[in-house]
C-alpha cells in the first residue's frame, strides 16, 4: 500500500517545518520536539513503506538509480516547500524520514524571544574568527535556527556565505551577502570536496549541516588555521553528549577536534516552545 498521497497532503496543510517517521509494524508518526504523535490510522508493513519510498523518489527531477540500503533524495513542491527524504534499514526493512521545509527562512527574531541574546549574540560573531558548533536535540530544531541565524547574516552583512549540506534544506536569498549553496551528492561528490571548493572561493562565512563525526574531524583540521567564521550545525542533546560522540567515533583524536571548536550555541525550546540559547566556551 502506497501511502504517499496521504503523507503530501498532510505535510501540505502543515505551515511549519514538519518531519515524519515511517517504521515497519508501526503508524506513520509526526516527530516532535517531546514525542511523536499518529497522524494516520494504519500499520504499515515493510511493503507498504518500500512501495511509499519508491512513489516519494518519482517525484525527483532525475533517475537515482536503485534504492540500496540507505539514502537521500529531496524534491520541491509548488507552494507548499522542499521535501527532504532520508532512509536506512532495519532488519531488512526500511525505516523512512520525511521532512517537510518550508520555501520561506523565518526571522531569527520570529524564533529567539529575547532580543537582547540576538544582540549578544551578534557581538559574539562580530568578533570571532574560527569554528563553531550550533546543537540541538533534534534536527528541525537547529537547522531552523542556523537557517534563520544565516539569513540575518546575510542582511546585515557584506561578503560570500558558502553553504555545504546534504542535502540542501532552505534556498537563502542574496541581500547584502552572496550565498553560494552547495549539496553533497549532487554539486559535489563528498564534504572533503565541498571543503576544498570553499577555501578556493575564500567567503566570509562557511555553513556545514548534517556531517558526520568524521568528516566533521577532516573538515574541522582544514578549516582552523583559515580566518573565517566557520558554522558546523549537528544534532546533540546538549555540549555533554555532543563531546562524548566525538570520544565514541573519535577516539584519540577526540581531544584535538575539541580543541579546534572553541565555541558552542547550545538550544534548548523554552516552556513556551520558542528556542533559546546559550553561548558556551569549550
């Protein structure tokens, strides 16, 4: 059964950035900052979601050739924004990210209620020439304040922003800044020559979304010794866990990537659901 008809529909009637989760003998579920809610009265089989994950991939403008055990595509749609698809497998199964963005970056201002951080915060970046790391729990979180934090940068100021992600989320505007944006696996083949393409341009600022622990220590080596704000954007649940992955896959050279990355904005939602911050040495 072909579930994605329901599944583009209701991303459709969603304003906000909004992800869904597929998952063998269980319904399709709307992923939350504090849980997961059903949104359609079904369980799916593995059939079910393989043959959604095949209907999902005909909307790609080009061939992808087969699905294999893991990937990503992503695709737009007219008023309503770019899907973004990821996958892996389970036992054999797929399990299935679907991620709804919508085509227009909100204001920082719109997300951040304290005005007063946001000023701070700018005074942080005005004077601060290296790697910083951007955390939140989950990835809607702080890819949605990165995005909105880049469009700000680029209104207020003058130069070229080099965007690396796989695969790209939100399209940024050009204002007083030129956004160069580049996805891994179609622009380029990899984040190492993503890295290499970007020290060619020499921005003023570098965005990196969605790397891995690995790449993030190739990346983080050749981007320290350059002067420029370098913004590495990752899911961690707060400065703790985002230093112990880089102990688990790192090992020993943990401590040396650490070292690189001096400063860390670490998000948290707020009673009220808006995202608030801190700015962290480490």
């Amino acid at each position: 059964m072909n579930i994605a008809p329901e599944i583009l529909n209701y991303l459709s009637e969603r304003r906000e950035f909004t992800e869904v989760i597929l998952a063998p003998k269980a319904s399709p579920v709307e992923r939350r900052e504090r849980g997961v809610e059903k949104i359609i009265d079904v369980i799916l089989s593995p059939d079910d979601i393989r043959d959604t994950l095949v209907s999902l991939r005909s909307h790609t403008p080009t061939s992808l050739g087969p699905l294999g055990k893991e990937g990503f595509f992503s695709f737009g749609m007219p008023d309503v924004g770019r899907i973004r698809v990821t996958y892996l497998t389970q036992r054999g199964s797929y399990v299935v990210s679907i991620v709804k963005v919508p085509y227009d970056i909100p204001d920082l201002r719109d997300i951040i209620p304290s005005h007063e951080k946001l000023e701070e915060l700018f005074s942080t970046l005005y004077n601060y020439n290296g790697i910083l790391a951007i955390i939140g729990k989950s990835f809607v979180v702080h890819n949605l304040f990165s995005y909105a934090l880049l469009k700000e940068l680029c209104a207020r100021e003058s130069g070229l922003i080099y965007v690396l992600e796989r695969p790209i989320t939100y399209l940024i505007k050009h204002s007083n800044s030129i956004v160069i944006q580049r996805e891994v696996g179609v622009d380029v083949d990899s984040f190492d020559e993503g890295i290499e393409e970007a020290l060619f341009m020499h921005p003023e600022i570098i965005y990196i979304s969605d790397i891995t622990i690995k790449d993030a220590l190739r990346s983080v080596k050749k981007l320290f010794d350059i002067p420029v704000l370098t913004v590495l954007s990752t899911t961690a649940s707060s400065v703790e866990a985002f230093k112990r992955s880089f102990d688990v896959f790192l090992r020993e050279d943990s401590g040396e990537v650490l070292r690189l990355i001096s400063k860390v904005i670490e998000l948290k939602l707020n009673e009220d659901e808006k995202i608030d911050f801190r700015i962290i040495d480490i």
